[in-house]
C-alpha cells in the first residue's frame, strides 16, 4: 500500500501548477531588437541578466514534422518560442519561483506584442531540461503550460493544443 506521502505528491503538484498558472505578475520592462527578437534585464540572486527571447520559424517540412502533429503541419507561418539567461537555455538553479513567474510574465507580453505585429498561424512552446545531465523537461513544460496557457487566453483568436513535450498556440480565425 502507498503510503499518504506518496498518494499526496500528484495533488499537491496539481495544486501548484494550478495556482501558479493563475499568478499575476507585472511583466518587465523590454526592448524589440529585431522583428523576431527582444530582449529584456532581470535580477537574479546578485546579478543582472540579459533575458534574449527568440521567434524561430518553421522552415523545413521535417521541423514540422517533428515539432508539429499532422493537422498543424500545413501551417505556413509557425514559429518556435524560445529564450535563454544569458547565453544559456538551461534553467540551472539561477532563479527561484518569484523570478521564474516574473521572466514567464515578460516572455507572455512579448507573445501578445509578437502576435499584434506578425502574421502567425501558430507557436510552438516547449521547456527546456532544469540542468544539463537531465534530459526531462516534464516538470518545467508544465509549469510553462500553467502559466503561458492561462495568460495568454486573453487572445480569443488562437486555441491551444499539445504535442510531444511543449504546446502549440494555434490561430483558430
């Protein structure tokens, strides 16, 4: 028999990505340096970060292929969210929850900016694994999902679906 520890654990992460998904954080202050890239600075521990934030799109048939399940891969105009802490998309222990939130909040405003100033058919948003030897990406996905996903249904125009280990928004009009 589990032990209520065990039998616990699912409930509280469920709590958690619930409550986490419904935070409200003020974004940041950041800066469009390209049409498909911006930047922005967050505090981190002792230290200020450059957050890049990047729009890749989709190109070739074979990244929709394996990023995109069969119904979205007529898509033209899909792109792959990313960002990374100063040269590095590891999440490492460089921040803790409130700071996480705060980057998650900014990356969210830089999507709706993203989406008012682009033709998009669909994003595809996906975390990256915590440190570098670990290859599971479940744990921040979710978090990410939680978050992005509640944010972001503000946008009436664009559904959400999942696939693999990320999610995609997709343009439903």
């Amino acid at each position: 028999m589990a032990s209520y520890s065990t039998l616990l654990a699912p409930l509280i992460k469920e709590m958690l990505v619930k409550e986490i998904g419904e935070a409200n954080i003020n974004p940041l202050k950041w800066t469009r340096v390209a049409p498909a890239r911006y930047k922005f600075l967050v505090d981190v521990d002792d230290f200020t970060e450059v957050v890049t934030v990047d729009f890749d799109k989709f190109v070739e048939d074979e990244t929709k292929q394996f990023y995109l399940p069969q119904k979205y891969r007529n898509l033209e105009d899909v792109y792959n969210v990313g960002y990374d802490i100063s040269g590095t998309e590891l999440q490492l222990a460089k921040s803790d929850l409130k700071t996480l939130l705060t980057i998650l909040s900014t990356v969210v405003d830089i999507v709706k900016d993203f989406l008012s100033k682009n033709d998009v058919d669909g994003l595809y948003i996906r975390g990256t694994a915590k440190n570098m030897g670990s290859k599971d990406i479940s744990q921040k996905s979710n978090l990410y999902k939680a978050f992005i996903k509640k944010q972001l249904q503000q946008i009436t125009d664009f559904g959400f679906d999942t696939y693999r280990d990320g999610f995609i928004l997709v343009k439903t009009k």
